[in-house]
C-alpha cells in the first residue's frame, strides 16, 4: 500500500479510486499496474511512474482525453464521446478540481443515458458516487450507488455488484440501519463464495462485526473485528478511508462498552478464527433479517 500512495504522490482522491479496486485487486497486483496516466482508476493497465510526475500524468492524461473527444466528435462517435467526456472528468477530478470534473462527469452520464450505454452510465454513477463520498454528502452517494447496482445487476457484472453493495452497506451503518446492511452483507458474501474471491471477504467480515455493534452485541463485534483485522493481514488488504469512516466510530463504542480486559481478550480470540469460523459466528449470532 505504501508503494502505491508513493506512485500516486498522495493525492487523496486518486488513492480514493485506486483503493476501491482493492475490492477486486491484491495490493501488489495494484502496485504492478501502477504508472501510465490513471488508466488503472478506469480500468486501463500502467506502468511505473516517477514521484513527483502525478499531476503532470494527470494533465497528460486530460490532454489525451480530450484529443480523443475530438478525433471522436470529428467522427460522430458517441460512445466515444461519452468515453472522451468521461475520462477527462476523472482526470481533471485527480487534479483536485472536483467542480469542474462533476461537470464532465454529469455531462457523459447524460449521454450515456441518452445512447443507452449502460457500461458508461455504471462507470459514470460510480465515479459520482465515490466523488461525494469524498465531498461528505453520502445521501447522494446512496442514490448514486443503488442505480449503479441496478445496471450492474441488468448487465450482469458481479464483481462491481458486490462492491457497490459494501459500499452502501457502509452508507447504510453511518445511517444507523444495521438491519439493511446485514442483508447486503450477506448478499456480498454469497457472491464473493461464487466468484471465489476469499480476500474480499474481509469486507463481509467487517460489515458483520460493525452491524453486532450497533446490536449491542458488544463480545461479538470484538470477536469480529479482531478476526476482520487478522484475515485482512493475512491477505494484506487495507482498509481505505471510506472503510475506517464506516468501522472506527462503531469499534470505539466497542471498547467503551467492555472493560479493556474483556475487549483485549474477545479481540485477540477473535484473531484465532479461521475465516470460515467467523463466518459461522456472524450468522450465529447476527439478527435475522425480518
């Protein structure tokens, strides 16, 4: 991780973006594709690049963007056009002028809706989302978050379901509704089992543990949360910004509700469970979902 905040030269939001595809991308496959512009944040491979060169690669990649809006628009290509538009959005986004690329960014959603591109519109909603998770309005992020799930659902892309749903589970704990975020949760499980993504699971583990928070379940979130910490250092997953936001407040309570004794030894008993263990203890243990 540390690699790869030095490659993109600590910028907060492109660190944002590549830390959503921690969902589906081990740090060192990250790392490895780290250089070449963003692309990563979109999707493209890269190579490495030299500190202090981010924001040049930013403006490079902007310059690029809109070379291809207008080899496009010379085309009449409106896919391309609605590609153009919304990379020049995330560039212009990655160097810090949030305004200016929501503006980008709303006007190549419009299009996309317009051609009926529902690829552009998931990439677009996204992209939207995480913006202003970052700015604090996680109630236009919820709505932006449940339609990108719905075209992921109709077209059928798994991998981008399951993180939408951690992510709004995590909206959902910040609103004090563990109920409907269990049942994402539980639903991003079974889709991590099918896809065979065991890493991920992490983020299962710490949405569990954070809904036995809320649940007064104070024992079992520390059992939860020590096994979340201890899965994801085997894995060597970190947690991101949007993570710690969502599980922090709820750990503190934790700790404030059990002496330092009982928190300490739940935590590390917690830390000795396997994966499946702790699985089968949240399911133990959490409320159903009527």
């Amino acid at each position: 991780m540390a690699q790869i905040c030095t490659h993109l030269d600590g910028i907060p939001l492109a660190i944002e973006l590549a830390a959503a595809r921690i969902r589906h991308l081990s740090p060192d496959q990250i790392a490895a594709r780290l250089g070449n512009r963003f692309n990563l944040l979109t999707g493209g491979s890269r190579t490495a690049l030299p500190r202090q060169q981010t924001l040049r690669a930013a403006m490079d990649w902007s310059y690029d963007a809109e070379q291809h809006l207008a080899v496009s628009q010379e085309l009449g290509d409106k896919v391309g056009i609605t590609d153009a538009i919304l990379k020049l959005g995330e560039a212009v986004c990655c160097t810090g002028d949030l305004e200016t690329g929501r503006i980008f960014l709303e006007q190549s959603l419009e299009m996309a809706r317009e051609g009926n591109f529902p690829i552009y519109i998931d990439f677009a909603l996204n992209f939207l989302a995480r913006l202003a998770r970052v700015e604090g309005d996680n109630t236009r992020a919820k709505e932006l978050y449940i339609e990108c799930a719905q075209i992921r659902r109709q077209i059928g892309y798994k991998q981008g379901i399951v993180g939408t749903l951690i992510d709004l589970g995590q909206i959902l704990l910040k609103e004090d509704n563990p109920t409907q975020a269990n049942i994402l949760t539980k639903e991003s499980l079974v889709i991590y089992r099918e896809l065979k993504m065991a890493r991920s699971q992490v983020y299962c583990l710490a949405g569990f543990a954070s809904v036995a928070g809320i649940d007064k379940q104070d024992e079992c979130a520390a059992y939860l949360f020590g096994a979340t910490e201890a899965t994801a250092e085997k894995y060597d997953l970190k947690m991101d910004d949007f993570d710690h936001a969502a599980y922090d407040p709820i750990i503190s309570a934790v700790r404030q509700q059990l002496s330092a004794a009982d928190f300490t030894a739940a935590w590390a008993e917690g830390r000795r469970l396997t994966l499946e263990q702790t699985i089968e203890l949240a399911q133990e243990r959490l409320p159903t979902d009527s």
